[in-house]
C-alpha cells in the first residue's frame, strides 16, 4: 500500500516509518518538522515527504499525494507539551486530525489509523485494568484532545471509509529520534548518567508501557488485518502483563543498569493512574506479536545510550525533550506563538 504517515519525524514516526517500508508499503511523510534535526545514533531511511503543519491541509493535498491509508502520528504529544497553551492542543491534536480523516476519506483512502492514546483513561485507574468500554476520565487537554478526535472520526465511519483507535499506552525505547520525557527513558538516562533513578513522583501510580517497536508493530499488523475485524473500533495497544506501578519500573532500572532509587524534591502523586488490558489486540489480532518486556527495553535503552554517547544535555535539553525543544525554538523566535514557523520551510524531497 501506498500510506502517509504524518508526524514521521517523531518519536514513534522515526521507527514506524521503517517497519512499514520493510513489510513492503510505500510511505509519504508529512510533518511540520518541530524535530527534524533531532537526531541520534543512525537517522532513519529517508522517504518523500511533504513539509507541512497539518492545520493547513486541503483535501486537495491529500488527493495529490495519492495514498490508500494514513497512519496518523502528528500531535503536540504529551500532557506536559498540552499544557502549554490548550487551545494549540484542540487545534492539532483534535481540530487538525478532524480535517484530515475527511479529506482523507473525500481523497478515497480506506484505512485510517489514528494514534490515540491510553491517556484518555486519565485517573479512572486503580488496580482493575481498563479494557476499551471503560469510562474516559481524562486529566490533560492532551488526554481529552484524543477522545475528541476518536469521536468525531467514528462518526465518518462508512462502508468505504474505515477507521481505527491505537491507544497506546505510555513508550519506551530507542529512537532515532529518542525522548527523554517518558519514564523509562528517563529513568533508565539517569541511572546511567548519574547513578541516581530518579522518581519525579511519589512512584504510585499505575502506567501501561510498551516498547515503541511493539506499537509500530501494531500499526503494521492493523492496516493489513481484515476490515471486519478493525473498523470503526479501539484497541488498547500493549500486553495486559506489562501494567506497572512507577516505582517498580525505578526498581527494574536499577536492578538492570546499577544506582540508586531516589525521589525529586516535591514529588508528589501523579493524577495520571490507570491500568489497561489488551486482551482485544491480543486475541483479535493475532498477527500482532509484541516481543518487548520493560526489564528487556532497560537493557536495549542502556546499551544504546552507552553506544551513541548519550549526554546528561542530550537528556534532559531540547534535543530530546518535546517541551524543551518547542519553548527553544519560542525563545529564538523560530517558532511564533501559534507554534507556525516564522521563516519559510518548503518542502521536502
Ligand atoms: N510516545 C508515547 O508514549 C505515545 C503514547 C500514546 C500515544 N502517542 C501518540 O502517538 C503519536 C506520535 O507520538 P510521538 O511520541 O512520536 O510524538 P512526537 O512529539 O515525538 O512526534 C510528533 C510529530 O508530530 C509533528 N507535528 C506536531 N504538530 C504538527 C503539525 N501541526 N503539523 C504537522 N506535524 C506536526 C512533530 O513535528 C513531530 O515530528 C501522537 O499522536 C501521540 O499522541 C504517543
């Protein structure tokens, strides 16, 4: 198939890209390039691609682009990023995202798969997991900007027009285009660097994690599975066994990589606490085999941060931190207050 994949110079953008082009798909990106030079270790297959913000996007531009399913990526991603300024939020994450499922579908692509995320569950965890009926108790525009999105795609559903929900639950793992910003690659950064796995909260809340290779690997077995078993439907994105409380992930990174287990000042609780399962891609979805445990993604994370060199200003600097790099790129007046471009970007080859 001849797919889009929009915000492919992200975190997942950067490793999904790849495992599409290696099962055989042709893949256009678009993205407005917040990250492009924000690399690590061997940059990703360079593909065609469109430099472009999505809240610009026609139906014509989809038309052109020719393309019989998008994987839809690009989001100011992450609560603390939607927290900036919330309205930017609605305005890419929901606004934007509506408007490309219907010029997608006006463009006749068939396959729509949407990043959600396991956000949208919010603080409506505790020790049950959560399967895809539960309740949304979203705590952050970012959360809620998901279950906007997810909402009103469902209602463009047709015969012809099929759209799916990856709510993924919280990454980990290496990048081309790597972020310091998610807990295990925080902690595991730290340990290594400093000796120290530092907790930023009390450590109590649940969290589903899964590798960024597993979620590519899901995005790739959902575009192919049968229509009847894909449309119109959500799909919890991990393993029902990998549900952790945060300090048991500190205790794993320091059983793996070495240090000791420490809390930042004024860590508090987080509001953010839920468990999820992931019995529907498990049994429905066979084809999807994730092969990553957190114990395992440690250890990959730590040997190759030690094989690139990462740096303590590698972690914790806008190269690799989303918040970071987007008040850097504010601050040099790179980026205007409605996060466009002030100087022109053109598009890519
Ligand atoms: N990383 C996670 O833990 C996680 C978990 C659940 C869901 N998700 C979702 O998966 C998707 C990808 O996440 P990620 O971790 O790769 O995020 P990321 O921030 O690393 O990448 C997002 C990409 O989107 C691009 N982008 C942002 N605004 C844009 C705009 N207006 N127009 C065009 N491109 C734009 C950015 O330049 C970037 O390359 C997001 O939708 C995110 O919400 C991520």
């Amino acid at each position: 198939m001849r797919v889009l994949v929009t915000g492919h110079e992200g975190y997942l953008g950067s490793v999904v890209v790849p495992h599409l082009i290696e099962a055989g798909h042709e893949v256009v990106g678009l993205d407005v390039g917040y990250y492009a030079d924000c690399l690590i270790g061997p940059p990703p297959p360079r593909v065609s691609s469109v430099r472009m913000d999505l809240r610009d996007l026609g139906c014509a531009d989809l038309r052109d682009l020719g393309v019989q399913a998008v994987v839809h990526l690009a989001a100011l991603c992450n609560d603390p990023l939607g927290n900036l300024d919330a309205d930017l939020t609605y305005a890419v994450n929901y606004r934007a995202t509506v408007n490309l499922a219907r010029a997608a579908k006006a463009a006749g692509v068939t396959r729509f798969l949407f990043s959600s995320s396991c956000s949208l569950y919010g603080s409506g965890g505790g020790d049950a997991p959560l399967d895809e009926t539960a309740p949304f108790e979203p705590v952050t525009p970012y959360g809620e900007s998901k279950i906007l999105s997810e909402q009103a795609i469902s209602s463009l559903a047709d015969d012809d027009f099929s759209p799916v929900y990856l709510r993924n639950a919280t990454a980990y793992g290496f990048s081309p285009r790597l972020r310091g910003d998610l807990v295990v690659n925080d902690l595991v950064g730290h340990a290594l660097l400093t000796g120290e796995v530092r907790l930023l909260s009390d450590g109590k809340a649940w969290r589903p994690l899964v590798h960024v290779r597993d979620i590519a690997a899901a995005f790739l077995a959902l575009l192919a599975a049968p229509r009847e078993r894909v449309h119109n439907r959500a799909f919890n994105i991990g393993q029902t066994a990998e549900n952790y409380l945060i300090r048991d992930v500190a205790e794993l990174v320091r059983e793996v990589v070495g240090g000791t287990v420490t809390c930042a000042d004024g860590g508090g609780s987080d509001l953010r606490n839920y468990r999820v399962r992931c019995d529907r891609i498990a049994t429905e979805i066979p084809e999807f085999r994730p092969e990553w445990t957190v114990r395992s993604g440690i250890g990959e994370l730590a040997e190759a941060y030690d094989r690139y060199g990462l740096t303590l200003e590698d972690l914790t600097g806008p190269r690799h931190l989303r918040l970071g790099r987007i008040r850097e790129l504010l601050a040099g007046g790179r980026l205007d207050a409605s996060l466009r471009w002030t100087t022109l970007t053109g598009t890519q080859g």
